[in-house]
C-alpha cells in the first residue's frame, strides 16, 4: 500500500481517499480525520472517535486531494517506474523514473533528472530533449520537446505513455 500526498492552497478542502484493489473508491473529508492507524488493519479514526477498519489487503493506496476534485494531482509515487512510451516516428523506447530524481531512456543520451510540477512527470534529459508525462483521460500521455524548446512551448509530438508496472510504489 502506498500513499501519495498532494499540497493545495489552504483554502480548499481537504479529502483521503481509500483505493481499493478491485478499483471502488471511499472518500472521507480530512477535517473530520484524527489519524490513520496501519496494525492488522488500516483504522481511520475520526476526530468525534468513530473508527473504520479496512483490511490491508483491501487497501491498494490512499490518496489525499481536494474533496470534489474533478482533476487529481499526481505525487511522485505515482511515476515511479518503467513506462513504455513512443517517439513519435511509430516506435517505442523506454522511460524509467527513479525514486531519487534519476531518469533512464532506451534512445539518445540515457541519463536524465526528473520532477512532479502540476501533476505531471517532468523529465530533463542530458541531451537537451524535455518530456512530460501526464494523464490524459483515462490514459497517460508523453509530451516531447526538442532541444532548445521549454515545456511551455508546441510540443514536438504527444504519443502514448504506459506503465509497464502499475502498482503504487
């Protein structure tokens, strides 16, 4: 289980959001939240001392974000790992996203640094291209700028980004 944090303006409401294995959803506003226990079970206890137990087996992750957030911020934890992404010729390379900031590709130099800005993956290889990746819908995407080019410029080209694995780090 892994849970990812994501930072807001004080003046939005706060909410933990339990992801279950099977994909259902529990929602509890962070204001009425003391603590969350991990024993034998994950046990969110509320401030008023109303407690509600999950199983740990049940828990995929939870996640803290805005109640009635249409858009969800992404933290690291969610990059982390090996995507398979194109390179916008009709083929594929590898992009491996470290949990220490490193970053790995299969063409050009190899080596790179990346960060979480606004929810996306940003990605500063040492041969000069940017990547982002980001979710688009109910998929991921990876935007390409060229040397020379910043991630605020018409990017390169946008293919497709898959996890190769899925899970919360």
């Amino acid at each position: 289980m892994a849970a990812s944090v994501v930072t807001y303006g004080s003046d939005q409401k706060k909410s933990v959001i339990l992801i279950f294995a099977d994909g259902r959803q529990q929602t509890f506003a962070l204001t009425d939240v003391s603590r969350i226990e991990f024993k034998d079970a994950a046990i969110i206890v509320f401030k008023d001392g109303r407690q509600k137990t999950f199983s740990l087996s049940e828990v995929a992750r939870i996640e803290f974000e805005p109640a009635g957030s249409n858009e969800p911020q992404f933290g690291r934890n969610h990059y982390l790992g090996k995507w398979e992404v194109g390179d916008g010729a009709g083929s594929h390379f590898f992009i491996t996203l470290e949990a220490d900031g490193n970053a790995r590709k299969t063409i050009g130099s190899n080596h790179g640094t990346w960060t979480v800005v606004n929810g996306e993956a940003r990605i500063s290889w040492d041969d000069g291209w940017h990547d982002a990746i980001r979710k688009a819908g109910s998929k991921h995407e990876k935007v390409a700028f060229e040397p020379g080019r910043s991630f605020t410029d018409e990017p390169s080209n946008v293919t497709d980004a898959k996890n190769t694995n899925p899970q919360p780090i």
